[in-house]
C-alpha cells in the first residue's frame, strides 16, 4: 500500500513479504514498474525519481547559477567594460547580443568581463566556457579568457584557442580546471587588435561545470555545508549555506517558490558492483509542513545516473530521518545524494545534515535466511493470477540495531495468545458512534492525490453516520485536475490516518468493515487498512481488496490480500532478500464485500499473524525476516483509505465502475498485550 514508490521506467521488484496464504515462501520477484506489483500495485502520493539504467546525463550547476546575466537579459548588468571600452546590449528579434566597442581611435585589444561567479568551486572542477562572438570588422582574432580567482585574492587566467575575427558568428570556447579550493570565475570575452571605433559582438555565454569527485573517504562531500555551498548543485530557485541551528547544518532556501533540490558532488571511493549502500540522514523544514525526499543515486565513470531510490516523507516539519538504499550494478562506479523539498513557498526552507553512509561490499558474509516451509523453485498459485517469477539472490548484511528484548518464554505461540480477549488490554478503540469523525483521533487528507490511480482525495468523502465510516466513492460531474499521474480525475474518494494522533509498536490491530470490491462494476475500487512506521519505512497491509473486473485474466474481486514492506521506496533491489507467498485468498475468505468482516494483525517481539473473523491465515516468525529489525523498528499508525484505479487490475470506467460505491467501517480497535 506504500505511498512512495518508484516512478514507472524500468523493473521494479518491492520489497516485502507478500501474503496471500498460509505459505511462505523466500525469494526475489520484479514486476513492471508501470503496474508496480503483479497483484499488489502501488500506492504514492508522489511517484519519486525514476531509475534510469541508461541515462547519460550529468548533474553540473546551470549556467545561471555559475554566471550572473549570462544571457544579457539584464542588459549590462554584472559585466564590466575593459580599457577604454564601451558596453551595450543589442537585441535582434530573440537574440541578443553584448556589444563591446573600442571607444579609442586607434587599434586595440578590447575586452569585456563578467563578475565573478555567484559559485566556489572544489578544486579539480573542469569549467568549460563557451560563447559565439563576431566582430563588426573583419580582422584581428576573437578569444575567451577564464579567470580562477582564489579566495585569497590571487589570480590564474586561460585563454583558449583564438579564433579570427569575421562578421559571422563562431562559437568559441575555454576550458579551465580549478587549481584552489573555493575558487570562483569570471569570463572575459577579448577581440585582439579590434580597429579605433569598432565594435565586436558576444551572445550568451554558456558554462559547464564538471565537480569532481570528493576526497577519499568521503561518500557526501559538506554533508554539513561547513563550506557553505562548495561542490552542492541546487536548482535555480534555491540558495544554499551554511547555518547554525544549532550545530551545523545546510539551508536550502527558496529564492522563488516551488520544488527546490540539492545535489551533492559524486563520492571519493568507487564500490564494486554488488555493493550494498544504505544512506541516512536528517531533514527539516522552515515555513510550514511539506513533502521531503532524499535520493540516493548510482554514478557511473562517465558521469551518467546508472539508477536512482529515494526515500521521502509526506509531511515534514521538525528534524525526521529519511533512508534509501541501492545495490550497485556497475564496478567503479560512485554515489551522491539529492535533497528535494516540495511546493515550498518563497521564503521558505529545506534543512538538512549529516548524511551517513553504510557500505556492505558484496564480499561480506551474511546469514542465510531460512524459510519456515521449504521455497518452492516455481509457486504455483491456485488461481491463474499473475504469479511472478522468484529468483534465488545473494542476501546481503544490513546494519542491526540492538534488538528488542525478548519476554521470558516467548514464542510464535504469543501471537496466538493476542487473540484472546483476558490476554490483550484495549488502547485505541473508534466506534464511530458520534455524529461527527473525532478529529482527536483521526486526521483528514484534503484535496489532494495519490500517483497510481484517478481519484481525487477530499474531506467531503468522509463520512460518519448511523454507528459508521464511510469513505464514500463518487463518480464527479467534472473532473479534478491534478499535476501528476492521471491529470483528469473523475471520481473523489477519502483517506484518513492517525500520524500524530495515535501510534503504536506491538499489538492487535483490528477492523470490522464491509468492502465495496464485489464481482461486477467495480473495477479499480482498492479499499485498504494498513499500518505505516512513524520513524521507519515498514509497512503493514492488514487488508487490500480490489474490484472486479479486473482487466487481469483473474478476477480478484471476492478475496483480498495482506502484505508486509520492508520499504516500499526502495525499489529495485538486485540481491535483496525479501519473503513472499502467492495464493487467492478467496479459498479462505469467499465474498469478501458480502457483509461485515473483521481483519485482524498480532504483532509480538517473536512474530506478525494476520487473522481473518478471528481466523488464522498465517504467521510469520519475526526470525524468518531479515530485514524485520529494521523495517519494523518503529510505532506504526493507522490508515484507512480508497485508491480508484490501479495500473495493474485497471483504471475506472463508466462500463465497468460504478458512480457510487462505499467502504464501510464498523470499528477500529487496537490492544497491547498484557504482561
């Protein structure tokens, strides 16, 4: 049910135990990203970076945020006429042109120069500089100077190679490569032996910056921003620096509002292909709450993104960590992060710090997990749904925190025991028995949109009546425009959460509801109940359901699913361990939508059990999961929520979706375990 996902663009395989029967089953599977997991497609409020295998783009600072006016826009300003020269600016239908005049009489080189660069560089940088100039007269040789000027006043200047001067433009061009630490640039275009009174000309310039790689032994160069904004590459409407708040920490802060990002220079070490990289790090926001992402990327040797997996967080105001980890593809290759902020306004800001960086090398040993009933080398499930095809990866080690302390003689069996009432004691418990949702409990997302499917999320689709919720369905007269995934958005739905309200680590979850997914009319109607870390990326679907009919060969409507994530912002994991099982629930649950049903997850030190009206479907030894330490190191809370459309089972449609249909819930209790 994850909201954050890999954008679609490639294979990519989610990590997580997959349960759709009492089997449990390790191995890999990958699905299309486009329909993101072969009977379990993804949820996202923002679809995030995609992986892009084969892209040879580099990320290098703009030409406007190296050189101020680079494009004469401004007309004259920050460049600054040499000796006895004269500057202006001439505009030729879009073109424009910077005209430098020799205002001697007699024959001269004359020169124009920029200020320097709004950047510091790191040294190693390569700066390449290029514009197109004519001169007015024929004669003499047109030529760019680049100037390093070191921070402690000191010069070193490159001309490149000249070229004669003629009335017709030729692109000429200046590589430098910065010698000094922090050094910035200026540009200085020069026509040699220019005639008394005559003019050369000089269209925008454009620089290209390649940042070199950091030191050895740094994976994020000025992870902290000490240097201010040394070796960052941030977006046009972005300042970066250096504050104290109180320790050291980078600013990101809006020039204009919008989408702001920071990109860190490629690592000092390169990693052997199969390396295991895990980045953490710590993000804030100053201005109002918003959505944050951290991107780890793969770099290859000739600069190209080989991939990308983020990890993000809907709503970010005091510090929160933020993860994401890759495996390399490709030897040699090295690491950098970007940082990105959503919708900030002008004004406002992204903080972040320390960005820590575990690397595993595949050459370390790890244990091996072992599966509780034998891995089938084929499952075959009883429906002829889609059954992806498993694999058999090299696990990997992933760092372990200290783990939770185990009570004396526990064992699987204490999930067992969380389904007796004289052994649990009530901690949460909604009965929705008031004329109104208890906002104390609950919170309400509002015009606003998931990435995979094509509603609308409004508070008006709410509704608590009659003993009830109801997250109500409707078909709009008009649609909603949105800017991402489906633009055009026909049907509102709802979605609420307990995130700062109520959490909670160990336990039984349960919900009594009546799903809406029956056999006919229903397709791309997804009710969900699920669970997400308030610290972690780990997720818990205690139940999925979908409409039918599907445009799959199976028809899912009737059953439904439950699934645990070890993060569903990860991606492709190639070599990952994660556990799945796939099996119809149907032969367990038939009818689903006919009636109230109550589902139900028992959590204990020891292991996960998903029941079904009081029923055992499965249990999951938490020792049998790798990642569980980790994944589910964190209180969970609550969400109730109604995708309409799903890449995989299909998009709604007046021939095969209804306009109107409601999921109904009857109540939503959790427990704790008694001592």
């Amino acid at each position: 049910m994850g909201e954050r996902t890999i954008a679609p663009g490639g294979w990519v395989p989610r990590i997580g135990i997959h349960l759709l029967s009492g089997v449990l089953a390790v191995g890999a599977m990958a699905a299309p990203a486009s329909a993101a997991l072969a009977g379990a497609p993804a949820r996202s409020l923002d679809p995030g970076p995609a992986t892009a295998t084969t892209a040879s783009a580099t990320t290098s600072p703009t030409t406007a945020q190296v050189l101020r006016n680079h494009d004469f826009a401004a007309g004259r300003a920050s460049w600054h006429p040499g000796d006895r020269a004269r500057l202006a600016v001439q505009q030729r239908s879009s073109r424009r042109a910077l005209v430098v005049k020799n205002h001697s009489p007699r024959t001269r080189d004359v020169a124009a120069q920029s200020s320097s660069s709004l950047l510091a560089f790191p040294a190693g940088t390569r700066v390449t500089v290029t514009a197109p100039m004519a001169s007015g007269l024929r004669g003499g040789r047109l030529a760019l100077r680049v100037t390093e000027r070191r921070t402690s006043g000191a010069t070193r200047i490159v001309t490149g190679r000249a070229v004669p001067g003629s009335w017709t433009y030729r692109t000429v061009s200046t590589t430098l490569t910065i010698a000094h630490e922090g050094s910035r640039i200026a540009v200085r275009p020069v026509h040699t032996r220019t005639r008394g009174h005559a003019r050369f000309f000089v269209r925008p310039v454009r620089v290209r910056a390649v940042l070199p790689p950091g030191r050895a032994g740094e994976w994020v160069p000025n992870s902290t921003c000490r240097s201010g904004a040394l070796g960052w590459t941030t977006s046009p409407n972005a300042l970066l620096s250096g504050v104290d708040a109180p320790e050291r920490v980078c600013q990101l802060r809006a020039s204009g509002s919008g989408n702001l990002t920071a990109t860190s220079r490629r690592s000092g070490d390169r990693l052997e292909a199969g390396s295991l990289v895990h980045v953490a790090s710590q993000v804030s926001t100053v201005g109002g709450a918003r959505p944050v992402r951290l991107t780890l990327q793969e770099v290859a040797t000739d600069g190209s993104v080989v991939q990308s997996f983020s990890g993000s967080r809907d709503a970010v105001t005091d510090w929160a960590w933020l993860g994401a980890r890759l495996r390399t593809e490709r030897s040699g290759s090295r690491i950098r992060v970007v940082y990105r902020g959503d919708g900030l306004a002008r004004g406002a800001a992204l903080r972040f710090r320390g960005a820590d960086v575990t690397v595993t090398s595949p050459s370390t040993p790890a244990p091996q997990p072992t599966p509780s009933e034998p891995t089938p080398t084929q499952p075959t499930p009883t429906d002829p749904g889609p059954t992806p095809e498993p694999t058999t990866p090299t696990p990997t080690a992933s760092p372990t925190p200290t783990p939770e302390p185990t009570p004396p003689g526990s064992t699987t069996r204490t999930c067992d025991d969380l389904n007796s009432p004289q052994r649990r004691t009530l901690s949460f418990a909604d009965e929705f028995d008031g004329t109104g949702l208890d906002t104390t409990k609950w919170r309400v997302r509002d015009r606003t949109h998931l990435s995979f499917d094509a509603a609308y999320v409004t508070k008006d689709a709410v509704d608590v009546s009659d003993g009830t919720l109801t997250i109500e369905g409707r078909r709009r007269s008009t649609p909603a425009s949105v800017s991402s995934g489906v633009r055009e958005r026909w049907y509102d739905t709802g979605y609420l959460d307990t995130v700062g309200t109520f959490s909670q680590k160990y336990g039984r979850w349960e919900m009594r509801a009546k799903l809406p997914t029956s056999r006919a009319m229903t397709r791309g109607v997804w009710p969900a109940f699920w669970l997400r870390g308030d610290r972690t990326n780990g997720e818990i679907d205690v139940m999925e359901a979908y409409g039918g009919e599907s445009t799959q060969r199976w028809n899912p409507a009737g059953s439904y699913t439950t699934t645990l994530w070890e993060d569903t912002n990860l991606g492709k994991q190639r070599g990952e361990w994660y556990s799945w099982a796939h099996q119809n629930w149907a032969t367990r649950t038939p009818g689903v939508y006919e009636g109230f049903h109550t589902y139900g997850f028992n959590w204990t030190p020891d292991c996960m059990q998903f029941t079904y009206d009081d029923q055992v479907l499965s249990t999951i030894p938490i020792e049998q999961v790798p990642w569980a330490r980790t994944a589910f190191d964190s209180p969970f809370n609550i969400r109730l929520n109604m995708q309409v459309g799903s890449s995989y089972w299909g998009m709604p449609d007046q021939q095969h979706t209804k306009d109107a249909f409601d999921y109904v819930v009857d109540s939503v209790r959790v427990y704790r375990v008694n001592p």
